[in-house]
C-alpha cells in the first residue's frame, strides 16, 4: 500500500454536489475539475456504451487540461475520477430537462413504471514520471432500477416548481425531494445519485489510494 505521504493528487473531474459530497462520504481529501465537455450521445450505441464513454472523455480532458496548463499538479502523481449518469426508461435515454414542460412530461412518462439508472465510472492513474501523458485506466458501469409509485399530474407539478429536477438527468433526486416518488430501488442508491461507491471505492485502491483505513 502506499503511505499516506506519497498518495496521488485526486482529481474529480466534475463539479456536481452529488458527486462532491459522495465523495466525502469516503474521507478523502480531492480537488474539483469539472471538464468542461459537452456531453454528446452517439446514436446506435447502448446505455453502457454511452456513459461509459463519455466519462472516458470526461478523464481524458481533464488529464488534458491539467498537463497544459502545467505547474505543480501537472509534476504530481495523479488519480482523475470521471462519472456520467443517464436515465433510461423503454430504450430512450432521458437527460436533464429544458424546461418545466420538459421535466413534467419525463416524470409523468415514469410515474407507476420501472427505470434503469445508469453509471460510467472511469478512473485515470497518471505517474508524473510518464511524460507522454500515459496511464493506467480502470473503468466499469454499474445499473440500478428504480420504481416509481403512481403519481397524480399535481403531485409532479409540485416536485417541478421546487426547481430540484432541473439540473437532474430523469428530473428527480433520490437524495432530495424526490425520494417521496420512489417505491423501490434495485442497486446501489449512491450509483442512483451520480457515483457508486462501492465499485469507485474497488477501482480507488487498485490506484493506490487507500480509503477508511485500507
């Protein structure tokens, strides 16, 4: 294991409070890199596919970013964490909403069904030695499904002028209000809101980092 001292500079590469604070449920010390990347979904490619390559992109450009930029980080060992997020429900990938029609619409489509939720988890082990810009990359994706209670048109509308599905891929959170929509959940919650823990803490150690003690 390696001590405390000498661990890599961790990098999240995103600037979400659910991932931040995710995160910081596992004690580490990290910095915050959002990557700036517009996130586009290739057509014909599968959920998997889809998050797990757009958190590659995610890893790559803030790899990118910081090697051009230079100074210290780019001189430090470095573990980068991407994540991406998508909702799916009959096939159709459901992202954030445009508006408040949009968001009523998603919810209305879910209410009384099940959903899957997807997470692309992709991590980059970058040496300071290696001054190609090489690393070593751990990446998996995990899902979950979630099942909504039936919901009347006022219940959603309600949910929707609190403003909280806004900036949510699906238009809800399972750590906010949006939980009261929620009947039953398959997988893990922490994937559900935008990091897996369990399998991020897995790929963390496998880079070095040593997480509650080990």
């Amino acid at each position: 294991m390696i001590p405390d001292a000498v661990q890599p500079r961790i990098v999240l590469a995103s600037a979400s409070p659910r991932r931040i604070e995710l995160l910081k449920n596992l004690g580490l010390i990290f910095e915050i890199f959002p990557s700036d990347l517009d996130e586009i979904v290739e057509v014909g490619h599968t959920p998997a596919q889809v998050v797990a390559e757009l958190a590659e992109s995610k890893a790559l450009r803030v790899q990118s970013l910081i090697q051009t930029r230079g100074g210290e980080p780019a001189r430090q060992d470095l573990v980068i964490i991407a994540a991406d997020t998508i909702v799916v429900f009959e096939g159709d990938i459901l992202g954030k909403p445009v508006d408040r029609t949009d968001a009523i619409a998603m919810l209305s489509r879910l209410e009384g069904h099940r959903h899957q939720v997807y997470t692309g988890v992709h991590i980059l082990s970058v040496s300071a030695q290696a001054n190609n810009g090489s690393a070593s990359a751990h990446h998996d994706v995990e899902i979950a499904s979630v099942e909504f209670r039936s919901l009347s048109l006022s219940e959603i509308e309600t949910y929707v002028d609190t403003k909280e599905p806004m900036d949510k891929a699906g238009s809800y959170a399972l750590q906010g209000i949006g939980a009261f929509m929620i009947d039953k959940i398959e997988g893990s919650p922490s994937n559900i809101i935008g990091l897996p823990l369990v399998l991020t803490t897995r790929m963390l150690r496998r880079c070095g980092i040593k997480i509650m003690g080990e």
